[in-house]
C-alpha cells in the first residue's frame, strides 16, 4: 500500500511522521500495539509501531529515534524523508496486543518504547479499562511525547520517570509493581533491551507482555554449526558457524517470508517439529519459547544438532 509523507515534526533526536493514504483511500484500522513495515527509499525494510490517538480513518503516526548505530532504517528516515514522498507500507501486525480480559494493565516503557504503549493507554483510555503508564527517560525535554503525556488526555494516568540511574530505575518499577495484585494484572513492556530485562525480571510472578524493536536480539552461539532438515521434502540444509539459518535455507532454494531479519517482527516463524531451538528472538512468548515448536530462523539458531522443520 502506498502512503505519502503528510507532516514530519522533529525533537531532540525523535522523528513523528504522519503517514496519509493517496486521494480518499482509507487506511485499515488496527489495534493498539500493532506495527507496519515501512520500505524506505533506500530498499531496506523496517518495522515502526503505530501511535496513533485513533486508530483507521486516513493517517497513520510513527516516530523513529535516530539512532547512532543505524543500519540505514533510522538515518534515511532523519536525513532523506521530506513531506510530500511517497512510501510503500505493510498491513498492521500485532504481536503485542492488550489483554481484554485483564483487571489492571501497567504499561511501561523506555525511551522511543513508548510508541506502542502510548497507542496501548489511548485505546484503553477509550475502553474505560484501569491503567497506568510508567515511562522511564533520560531527561523530559528529550522524551518523545512527553508534552502529550502530561499535558493530554491521558496525564492522569501518566509518569514521566527522568534520569533515574539502572538501580532506581529496578527499585522504582518493584515499588509501583508493589501496590497491585498479581492476578489479574498484566505487565506491558517495550524498550531498550537492558530496561525491559529489568521490568522482565521484577515483574516476574506477573502475566508480562513484551516488544522490542530496534535493537538487535542478544547474539546466539553464532559458532555452532547445525542441519536443518525439511520435513516436506526431506532435504537437508546445513546451518555453518557464522552463517543464519534464514540465510542458508534462501541460498538453498527454500521460499520462506522475512522482513526485520533481526528477530523483532515475527515474519520468518517456521514451525519445528523435531528438535530444540535456540531461541534469539524478541517475538516469542516465555510459554512460546519453552514448548519449543517454532523459531526465527533469521536469528535463532539450535540447542540439538538437528532440527526438523515443517517444510
Ligand atoms: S524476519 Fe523478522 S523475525 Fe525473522
């Protein structure tokens, strides 16, 4: 689908752009939490979360930090996107979607993670459903939304945390984590690594829901070698030390959809039907990861010698 740049507004590091469908065409709704591929002007493909105070009707909102170490998605987003280009965007994907049935949603996010939460507190602002959003940053003048949050519709449910150290940070969410009850309340979580194996980590007799985007998944035992075997065919593939599976199976002939190729998006899950994965992505659920029947191959990689996969 293609959709032109309509606004772009710039602050302290953090690109929003409004994103509007050609003439009257309407933009397909979705729900809070869900993300798009965007493929930008230099071919690479990249995931953005809608934060949209509405979701459908004919905008879409996505902000994109810019970020130092950009492969290329956040740098051609900040330096070659002008208002007036035309874009090629996917179908909203959610695989961080609210519980309906959840007595208490706490939201937590830190950093440009606020993205998906902040769609998260509209649409349950909008439901009447009991929240709270924590969102933790370096310092307010620098946080993306920070004026929305606290001067909007959602101020009474919003706390803006700045400049805590990684301890305060720790004490602060076991405190607010302290005052619910554990059944009935689900945890959300999205942004950089390291803060979300805290909120992880504290929250963990709590039902926790998590995204990360951006940041590459923790790097797997990129030495091992292993064989892919294909289920449907019968072949197999060999995995070489250094080398992805994702790449191996392309280069073997075997079609297989992928998009982030960094194990945040969740496009090249393949089922797993014999053998142990070794899971090094940020898409599966704990209960996903421990039954064992899928994986990334554009990151993961295997725990057995063998995996066998369904195709
Ligand atoms: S291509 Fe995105 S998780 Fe593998």
């Amino acid at each position: 689908m293609q959709v032109r740049i309509h606004a772009i507004a710039d602050s302290a590091g953090v690109r929003v752009l409004e994103l509007r469908a050609e003439g009257d065409a309407q933009l397909p709704s979705y729900e809070a939490g869900a993300h798009i591929d965007v493929t930008l002007g230099n071919g690479l493909v990249r995931q953005y979360s809608l934060c949209c105070r509405q979701p459908g009707g004919d905008a879409y909102r996505i902000a994109v930090k810019r970020e130092p170490q950009s492969r290329g998605g956040s740098a051609w987003l900040h330096d070659e996107a002008t208002v007036g280009m035309t874009l090629q965007i996917g179908q909203p994907r959610n695989a961080f979607a609210l519980v309906p049935e959840a007595d208490m949603h706490l939201l937590f996010a830190g950093g440009i993670g606020i993205t998906p939460i902040l769609s998260m507190a509209y649409a349950l602002q909008r439901r009447r459903q009991p929240f709270q959003l924590y969102y933790f940053v370096r310092d307010v003048a620098g946080a993306a939304f920070a004026a929305e949050l606290q001067s909007g519709p959602l101020a009474g449910r919003v706390q803006v945390l700045a400049g805590l150290t990684p301890e305060q940070t720790a004490a602060r969410i076991r405190t607010d984590l302290s005052t619910h009850p554990v059944a009935g309340t689900h945890v959300y979580v999205c942004g950089p690594a390291p803060f979300m194996q805290t909120v992880a980590t504290e929250a963990g007799q709590f039902a926790v829901h998590q995204e990360s985007f951006g940041a590459p998944p923790a790097n797997a035992d990129a030495e091992t070698a292993f064989t892919l075997t294909l289920h449907r065919s019968g072949r197999q593939v060999q995995v070489a030390a250094g080398r992805t599976a994702l790449a191996c199976l392309q280069e073997a002939g075997v079609e297989l959809d992928c998009s982030c190729e960094v194990g945040v998006c969740g496009t090249c899950r393949t089922t797993v039907l014999e053998g142990t994965p070794l899971h090094c992505d940020a898409v599966l659920s704990d209960g996903e990861r421990q039954a064992n029947n899928c994986f990334m191959p554009c990151v993961s990689r295997a725990l057995t010698p063998v995996l066998v996969l369904d195709l």
